[in-house]
C-alpha cells in the first residue's frame, strides 16, 4: 500500500529558529496534506498541494509540493511556542488517507 | 457548530470486555473513518465508510467491528480479541470535492485496567 516517509521524527528548537519536516514517497502522489496535532489534541488540517511544484503559503508557513510530485515540505519560519506538535502529512490511497509517521516540533521559550 | 463528536473522552475497559466507542457528526459528510493512535506514532486505519450500510477494513481491522446504519454515525467496537487495546481513537470524516481534509473528532483514550 502506500506509504510515506517523514523526517524528522523530532526536532527541538529555540524560539525564534526555523523549522521545516519533510515528506517523501517512492510513487507520484496525486496530491498531500499537512496536519497539525497539538499536544493530546487532535488532528487539524492545514492545507492541500495538487500541483506540480506548487507553493502555498500561511503566515509563518510555507508548504511545498515537489516538481515530480513525490515530495513535500512545511517550513516554518521564526518559530513561536504556540507552534509546539507534531506535524503530519498524508496522502490519499484508495478512498482513504494514509499519515506519515509525523514530526514532532518542540520550540523552547 | 458543525463537527464531529466522540464519546466518552476516556474508558477504561476490563480484560475480555467489548466496549464501543461513540462517532457523530453533523456535517453531512459521506464518508468516515476510525483511526488509531499509540504514543508518539502516527495515525493507522483501522475502518473506513464512504456511504451508509457499507464499509471496509482498513490496515489494522483486527479486532475491531463497525456499523454505519446512519449518515451521522460510526462507532467502533474493540471486542476482546484486541489483544493490545490501549490507544487514542480518533474519528474523522470527509465531504466530496476535498481540497478541505478531513475532520477530526476530539478522541476517546482507552485503557485496559
């Protein structure tokens, strides 16, 4: 089935340092999406890439989907500690989403 | 509020017991999944729906039962053939075109006492 790789599993930061986790898959993906969790929260959706090479931006968030399409990333700029969890993406398998194993984000004060 | 409501937010389950977790919502999603989460891991399948009366195993069925008699409902039994029980249980749905993700509920934590 399909699966996806995300690195980091952890990284700790200092408040105010960048911060980008990376998705990556052997097949062409046809679109992904990222999640955040928060600390004993739930999943919350953040975005979803389509395009080949498309570039999305919120805020302090910048999302990338790679030219083949078999490849993405979140970057996060000037980290804040209101950005503390762990980050998912995910991408759609028959009829249903499949995670990546996440990045957890800790950002220290 | 649209959403997706899960009950109870904890259970405690004795050895051998089935007990069943309760998924509703009201955002007139099609489809529904269940999800199973252990500490500091990602998320696995464990059933899905995309329309009432019918659904299919996901990756870690095993143990598990579902029904989808309503739209709005979906809850999970863990019977005592779950060996290894203990986790946080999430629900999610989804509507049709996407580019708006899933939904998630707010979990149940079940542990076998």
């Amino acid at each position: 089935g399909q699966q996806v790789m995300q690195i980091p599993q952890y990284q700790h930061v200092q408040e105010g340092e960048d911060f980008t986790t990376y998705c990556n898959s052997s097949t062409t993906l046809s679109n992904i999406q990222w999640y955040k969790q928060r600390p004993g929260g739930h999943p919350v959706f953040l975005i979803q890439l389509v395009k080949s090479g498309e570039v999305k931006k919120q805020k302090r968030l910048t999302f990338q989907f790679g030219e083949a399409k078999k490849n993405s990333s979140l970057h996060i700029t000037a980290t804040q500690t209101t950005d503390v969890g762990t980050y998912f993406c995910a991408v759609t398998g028959f009829q249903k989403l499949v995670f990546g194993t996440g990045t957890r984000l800790l950002v220290s004060p | 509020d649209g959403g997706i409501t899960q009950s109870p937010k904890y259970l405690f389950r004795k050895e051998g017991q089935n007990v069943t977790l309760s998924c509703e919502q009201n955002l007139n999603h099609d489809a529904m999944y269940w999800y199973r989460q252990d500490p500091g891991q990602g998320l696995r399948l464990i059933y899905y729906s995309q329309i009432v009366n019918d659904f299919q195993k996901g990756d870690i069925a095993e143990g598990y039962s579902v029904s989808r008699e309503k739209k709005e409902s979906f809850p999970l039994t863990v019977t005592s053939a779950q060996k290894n029980p203990t986790a946080f249980y999430l629900c999610a749905s989804s509507g049709q075109g996407g580019g708006y993700g899933y939904t998630f509920g707010s979990g149940t934590r079940l542990t076998v006492v």
